[in-house]
C-alpha cells in the first residue's frame, strides 16, 4: 500500500469532516470489541451493557459446565432479571434495593447470583464494593465466589482485567472488589453498592442478625442492592422467616419478592426429585426440592423402619472371630454410657453385641463397667477400631489403648455429628443395619429426634428423661465400619502427647 498523507484521509466536505470528527472521538471514548463463537461481541465493560443485565450475561457470563455464556430460560429473564434492574423510579434510579429470591434447591439461585455479581463487577459504578456474606468460613457464599472466579478465568477478556487473590476479587480499572465477609468479621469500612447472602435460613443466631444488619444499604452508594438467595428454612422465629412474612404483605415499593415452590428449571427431571424423595427424610425434601417451611426437628425414625431392620435369625454374640468395630458414649452421672459393637458382611452392617449401663445414685465406674466389657469383647473378637468422644473418656482411653485396644478419638463436633447421624439414617433406610431385637436398643433409637443445623441434620434428645446413649455409639461403631480403617488409631504417644482433663481440654470442648 503506498504512503499517503494524515490529511488525505480527512474529507474536505465540511459535514462529513466533522462526522468523522464525532466517529473518531466516539471510537476513543467506546472500547474495542472482541471476537467470539464466531461473532463480534462488545468487551465486558462496554456502555452498550449498561441497563441491560440479560444481554450481558448471555454474552459475558460464562458457565464451567459448559464452558459458554449462559442461557437464560424464559422465567429467569421475565420473572427475576428484568423486574428487578429494569423498574425505576421517577427519578430513573433501580427502583429495588432488597431482593429475596427463594426458589427449590438446585434451581440456579447461586449460579444466578454469581452472574449478578459479575455484572457488578464491570457495569455498575467505579470503586464499587460487593460483598460476599458468609455465616462462617466454610459457608456456601464460597459456592458463589467459586463460580464467579470460574466465570472470570473463561472469559480471557474478563481475566485480563481482574486481580483474583485468596478472598477478594478486583477490577483493575474501575477498582471495583468483591470480597468475602463471615459473620466473625468486622464490617466497619464496608461501603458496599451490592451485598449477597446466600443461603440465609443458616443464619440462625442473634449475632447473624447484627451481621445482617450491619450489611444494610448505604447512602452513599447511588443504586445499593442487597440480594438474598435461599431456599425456605424452618417456621420458627427466624430472620429469613421474618423477610418472608413481609414479601407476601407487599408494602414495601423496594423490596423485590420472588418466591417459588415449584421446580421451573428445565433442567430438574422427574426422575431426579424421585431419587432425592427416596432418599430424603419428608420434611427435607419439602425444603429442599419444594421449598416450604418446616420445622426444624422432627423423629429421626419411625417404629416401620425400625422393625424391618430387626432380623430373628441375628444372635447377640455371635460364634466365631468377627472384625468388631466399637462405639461409646458416656453418661458419668445424669446420662446412660452405652457401647456398641457391630461387624460387617459383605454390604451389611451387623450388630453384635451391647450395653447400656445406668447411673445410679453414685457416678459410673468406668473401669468396672465400661472397660471391663470392651476388654471381654477383645478377648471374644478382633476389635478393628474402637471411636469414642474423648470428654469424660480419656483416662480410660489411654488406659485401653496401653492394652493394644485400636482406638480412635472423634470429638462430637457439629461436623462429626452430622456424619455419623447421616450415616446412620441412610443404613436404617436402606435396610442395611441388622439389628436383634431388644427393648432396650428400640426405645433409644426411636427416642431420636433429627434437627437441621447449618452442616446438615444430627440425632438429638428432645427430653432429658428419654435416653439416646445407644444410637449416638451405635452411630459411631457405624461409621467405623462403613467407613473402614478410617483414622489411623492412636499410638500410646499420641495418648500421653494429649491434653489432660479438666484444664485445656474442657475449656475448648465444643469449639472444636
């Protein structure tokens, strides 16, 4: 191509030079647009966004399944999406700036709120923040962070303007970041334009309500937005509850109320709700895959699924060496102690003996009753893996473990809870626990009532006077036996290396 003169380029007609004028300044204000599935597609912080969420996410807003912006379904767009950042206000402000949107589990609520979060992130104002709200560390407002940091490494034109760290996010042109917040956490600083809970039926305790409310809205910001995304949580007091209460009286102009009990996403089968109806309790599937309100407790298993586990044929105290695997629970003076042993055949989990001990008017002697049988019964079998709670066991602990008892400490956390009442549940439904029959063993696991908690549902007594000692130690042998050698067993080291009781121990019992 030859050399030709800048002026040569510039029309001498003098309405075209000033259209060419007007193109060239707009073409240095306008960013350059980039190539995509074969089409031109604007860059993610082009104005031509602004004010239109859909386009931008079924543009920018990438998916990990399928490694492609989004499709939005009809309902999503027409039923959330466009009321919600297309209602203004007579003076062309965002009309809402609280939103609950609830839908059954596995309806796209936090994959939705990632994408809002990415829209934040490159349309909405410079040095905006937006906030993450956790209950706690491990909460599920990670799910979104993950799937927003997904979002981003896909799209090369996104990642190249963000800087991601281990909690934050930032766009390093307008200096907009986003960043994770648990309830543990100061809040003071914060300025948010947009604040996401997610999952707000966990939020149960009076300092997640201050953490909520230190959250609110600022007047600072010119168009804030709280959103909050969760299925329904439970009909007691609750601070979800009380949010839904006011949704349906529709007072409030700028309150955005979405709230659903059916399935609408393609995507959720028939044949999926029929598995997850089977293998759910009914009331957690009401929340999860229904989205009503239920109580947050409930028996953990009726007398039917009790008697189909007992089995005539079982002998306590079977013939033979068997492989046991032991779970305790203590009760030095108001609770019972119980043991368990149970052993496995093939995808089957047995029980083999037991034993409840009550305490009379004096405290439990440990030694005469509890250790006494746990050495009998490593006489009579092979004990594989002996699971207890360290409270108010570790004397007797350490004194079994210097007579080769394989044993393995599992505080009762809510965590460890949550595991082996589960267990416990899906053995007993799926008639996988044999059990022989006894008075005793039926009144202790029908004593069980279930309660959801943030990590999941446990066993827990709902009267002091009806004991569950038995089923929290027959949890326990269950998940040994399931599980397999698990944790390694402590060593006689590792016994002298722990705490002593009374002092560091019981202090921190419970945070753990």
């Amino acid at each position: 191509m030859s050399w030709r003169k800048r002026e040569s380029h510039i029309s001498k007609d003098p309405v075209k030079r000033k259209k060419q004028l007007e193109n060239l300044l707009l073409s240095k204000k306008r960013p350059k647009t980039a190539i995509k599935l074969g089409k031109i597609i604007p860059l993610p912080d082009d104005p031509v966004y602004k004010n239109n969420i859909v386009k931008y996410l079924e543009e920018q807003y990438y998916l990990p399944e399928t490694k492609a912006p989004i499709i939005l379904e009809d309902w999503q767009k027409k039923e959330i999406l466009d009321p919600l950042f297309n209602t203004k206000t007579e003076d062309s402000l965002r009309r809402y700036s609280l939103a609950l949107l609830s839908t059954p589990k596995k309806n796209g609520k936090s994959c939705l709120a990632a994408g809002i979060a990415n829209y934040f992130l490159f349309q909405e104002e410079d040095d905006g923040e937006i906030i993450l709200a956790a209950n706690d560390k491990e909460q599920a407002s990670w799910i979104i962070y993950s799937k927003l940091i997904k979002s981003l490494r896909m799209n090369k034109e996104q990642y190249k303007k963000v800087r991601i760290g281990k909690d934050f996010i930032e766009n390093k042109r307008t200096d907009t970041v986003v960043r994770v917040v648990a309830q543990n956490l100061t809040t003071s600083g914060l300025n948010p334009n947009l604040t996401i809970f997610d999952e707000l039926w966990a939020f149960e305790l009076e300092t997640s309500r201050k953490f909520f409310e230190e959250l609110t809205t600022v007047p600072t910001r010119k168009e804030p937005l709280i959103l909050i995304v969760s299925y329904a949580g439970y009909d007691e007091v609750s601070l979800l509850h009380e949010l839904y209460t006011k949704g349906l009286k529709s007072d409030d102009d700028s309150f955005f109320f979405y709230w659903i009990n059916e399935n609408k996403a393609s995507w959720i089968t028939e044949k999926y709700l029929k598995k997850q109806k089977g293998r759910l309790r009914p009331s957690t599937y009401l929340r999860l895959h229904e989205n009503r309100w239920t109580s947050s407790s409930e028996i953990f298993i009726n007398d039917e699924i009790y008697q189909s586990c007992v089995d005539p044929f079982l002998s306590r105290e079977p013939e033979g060496k068997k492989r046991i695997y032991i779970g305790v629970d203590i009760g030095i003076s108001g609770d019972c102690s119980a043991l368990a042993a149970v052993y496995r055949e093939e995808e089957e989990v047995l029980l083999a003996d037991h034993r409840i001990f009550i305490p009379g008017e004096e405290k439990i002697d440990l030694e005469d009753t509890v250790e006494r049988v746990i050495l009998e019964w490593n006489d009579k079998y092979t004990i594989e893996e002996l699971s207890y709670d360290p409270y108010q066991f570790h004397r007797s602990a350490k004194t079994l473990a210097k007579k080769g008892i394989p044993i393995s400490e599992f505080p009762q956390s809510q965590g460890n809870c949550v595991r082996f009442s589960q267990n416990l549940f899906d053995l007993l439904k799926a008639r996988k626990l044999r059990l022989y029959s006894n008075p005793n063993i039926r009144e202790h696991l029908l004593n069980c009532y279930a309660v959801q908690t943030p990590r999941g549902w446990r066993i827990v007594k709902r009267k002091k006077a009806r004991k569950i000692d038995f089923s929290v130690a027959l949890a326990l042998a269950c998940l040994s036996a399931v599980e397999g050698e698990g944790q390694e067993p402590y060593t006689l080291e590792d016994i002298e290396n722990m705490v002593n009781p009374g002092t560091d121990y019981q202090q921190n019992y419970g945070k753990w």
